[in-house]
C-alpha cells in the first residue's frame, strides 16, 4: 500500500467536487496530431487557438525510454514512506506529497520534481540510484527534442521568422525548464456514489509548453470556453500538449492556456511524466511583434522570473495572468 503521509489514513482532509461535463463536446473531439504528416503545423495552431490542448502521435520518443522510466517511478513510488521522504521535502524540488505549492493546495497526490538543467542527488532515489539518472536523462532529451519540433511547427503554421523564436528559449543552457513526476494512488473510498476526489485540482501550467504522457488510468480533465469540463481518456502511447500561460502571453492571446485537473481513482493509480518547457529566468516574455500587425498589446512586458515569483503567491485556480492584462492594470 501507498501512504502519502503520516497524517493520511482518510481522505476527509482533501477536496471533492460535482462534475460539471460538457454535454454537447464529445473527448474523441479532441484534436489528434501526427507529427509525421505534413498537415502537422496547420493542425497544431488550430488546436491551440480553440483548446490549447492536443494529443501527439508518431512522436519519435521510444516506447524503451517510456517504459523503462515508468517502472523506474513505480519502484520509487512504492517504497517506504520515510525511504521516499530522504528525496523532499520539494523546496522546490525534490519529492513532496499532498501539499501543492506554498499557499495551501492539496492533492491526492505524491511527486517529484526535478530541474533539467541541474545534476539531483539521486542517491536517494532508490536501490539504483545511478540506473535512475540515466533512465530520467534519455527519456528528458527525448522530450525535449520533441517539444523543440512541436514549438517550430507552431511557428511556421503562425508563418514567424525565424523559425526557433519558441523552441530556441528550451534549448537556452539557461532554460528553467522543469519535470515532474505525478503519482496518484488508488483510493478505494472513491466506491462511494458520487465521490470525485480531487488528485491536482485546476489551473493552467505558467510556461511555455508542457508535454504529459500517462499510464492507461483515466483521470485528466480539461475545460472548454465555456466553462464546462471533459475527461480525456488515457493513452500510453501517446502524448498530451498543453500550452503554457507564457505562450498565450508571447502570441496576445491568440493562443489559450488550458485549464486542466486530475481525479483521483478508485481502482487504479496514476502516473504521469510531465515536461515543463520555460525560458530562461531573465528573458522578457511579451507579445511577438511579427503577432502584433497594428494590434494592441493585451499583456504588459514581464519576465519569467517575475511571472514565476508571481505564480509562487497564488493559488492554483487563480487566474494568474490577470495581474499582468493591460485591461486589469487601466
């Protein structure tokens, strides 16, 4: 069995919700992209102007590098609770459970969160500690090649010179780009009627580009303009897009980033492997110029170490954009 903490024996403490499922949308609406066709950057922009969501196929990532760092973060996930805490507490990084950020959020939820850009002590993860390094290294260069491919479709279906004005700020050595590691476990009690737990409750991701992949266990939920909710059915195989608050902001809204939840379980556990495509700390994130054609700003200019020092003082459902709208400073 899976504890998430000492205080954990009941899911009294955690937030449960009625879902409110769009009735009219249909998940199998929701926009598949094969990036080995060259249809791929029309798609791509389309996707993102109406749901800043789309689900990736033919993604050049190997089944091996997925695999192998799934069961990696199983074997983790099912040690010892005092084994897993010599890896946390995540402050930020590190392996945390239940509490989401500084500003009391919670889940039914463990993680790990990683820099990609700084050498972790692994040693504390697990019996192979140095197996685990390597598995995490092949698997983050595969993504991030993929993230990098995905960001110039982008920009050529946008028609914007030159082509890496997106992908070019993930290959920056300077890159704060994270990867997360999300574990939600089983929770029996969810056999009750009408029990929807919350395992990471709503808010849109505050970089760029986040690339998810997840086991065959459902519980990903993302919302339509209309405010309403629908569930996206898990696939191995495949990988999930969202676009990033600091993407919406670098095309003047024209692109929207997604509000997006997890539900915990009843019968199985979760595991998703998140990528966090970010610039690096001091670029200025505005809109493109090229986006511009005689249109109004809709954001002021900040940089991602303001808008993340922001995001770090809110809450997750906050719409941390709005302190920076031209619309809500006026």
């Amino acid at each position: 069995m899976v504890l998430l903490s000492k205080a954990t024996s009941t899911t009294e403490q955690y937030s449960y919700i009625n879902n409110c499922m769009s009735t009219t949308f249909s998940s199998s609406s929701i926009p598949i992209v094969d990036l080995s066709k060259p249809d791929a950057k029309t798609l791509i922009v389309k996707a993102c102007e109406e749901f800043g969501f789309f689900k990736v196929i033919n993604h050049g990532v190997p089944m091996d590098a997925i695999s192998q760092l799934e069961t990696e973060a199983f074997k983790f996930f099912s040690m010892p609770l005092i084994e897993k805490e010599k890896a946390g507490p995540p402050n930020p990084f590190g392996y945390g459970s239940k509490r989401i950020g500084p500003n009391g959020d919670v889940g039914w939820i463990e993680y790990l969160l990683l820099n990609t850009n700084q050498e972790h002590n692994f040693s504390v993860f697990g019996k192979n500690p140095e197996k685990f390094r390597c598995i995490v290294k092949n698997y983050m260069s595969f993504v991030r090649k993929m993230a990098c491919e995905i960001l110039e479709l982008m920009a050529e279906g946008l028609k914007i010179q030159p082509k890496n004005v997106f992908s070019k700020l993930l290959m920056d050595k300077q890159s704060d780009s994270v990867f997360r590691v999300n574990h939600y476990p089983a929770c029996p009690e969810l056999a009750m009627k009408g029990k929807n737990l919350i395992g990471f409750g709503e808010h849109t991701d505050p970089q760029i580009i986040s690339l998810l992949r997840s086991n065959n266990t459902s519980g990903l939920q993302i919302t339509l303009r209309d405010g309403s909710w629908i569930p996206i059915p898990p696939d191995h195989s495949s990988f999930f897009i969202n676009v990033g608050d600091s993407l919406q902001v670098m095309t003047n809204g024209r692109f929207r980033s997604v509000r997006h939840r997890v539900l915990a379980n009843g019968i199985k556990s979760r595991l998703s492997m998140i990528y966090f495509g970010g610039p690096p700390l001091s670029e200025k994130i505005a809109p493109l110029p090229s986006l511009m054609k005689g249109k109004e700003s809709l954001y002021k200019e900040f940089t991602w170490f303001e808008y993340k020092n922001s995001t770090y003082g809110s809450r997750l459902a906050d719409n941390r954009l709005g302190h920076f709208e031209r619309i809500a400073a006026s």
